[in-house]
C-alpha cells in the first residue's frame, strides 16, 4: 500500500532565501531518499476560509510503502534531508506519514 509524507511549510521569514534554498539545496536532496517515488510540490496553498493560508508551500513525497519510506528516512540520505530543515524552514513545519490506499 503506498505511504506519503505530506510537508507544510508554514510562512517563511525570508520568502526569496526559501524559494532558492529549497529549489538549489533542499528539492535536489531530497529525491536521492532511497525508495522515493515522487515528489509534488504546491505552493501557496488557498484556504477553506476567507482567510490567508497559514501555509507557505506543501511537499507530497510517495513511497510504496510504509516501510520503504521507513527505510528512506532512516537512510543517510533521509537523515539529511530532515536535517536540513533548519536551514531554510524558518516559519516552520509540520510533517505528517500516511498509508494512501488506492480508492
């Protein structure tokens, strides 16, 4: 069954840093994670209220499973590429795993 890691990326405090950080840095690390099947990216995600999006953008990462994104994580690979969130994600982030059964 495949499994994802839904990323939201909270409000950065320099918009212009994150957009190059995240396209230069970051994006290219994250797909070598051993396992990962594909990454979509949304950015400037509207809300389901007149209000602004407390999101800046969202990252979707697809494993097959539960335990090949396990396993990527757990690589040294993964472990960098978490790691690396403190060096651009300044408004801060939320993570969610997930089984995604096909409907």
């Amino acid at each position: 069954m495949p499994a994802q890691i839904l990323v939201m990326y909270k409000q950065p405090t320099d918009p212009a840093h994150f957009d190059q950080y995240y396209a230069d840095v970051h994006t290219p690390l994250a797909k070598k994670i051993p396992g990962l099947q594909s990454l979509v990216v949304g950015r400037s995600p509207a809300s389901v209220t007149d209000e602004p999006s407390p999101y800046y953008l969202i990252a979707e990462l697809t494993f097959d499973s539960m335990e090949s994104l396990g396993a990527g994580m757990a690589s040294d690979e993964g472990k960098a590429t978490a790691a690396d969130l403190e060096n651009f994600a300044t408004g801060g982030v939320i993570i969610l795993t997930f089984e995604a059964p096909v409907v």
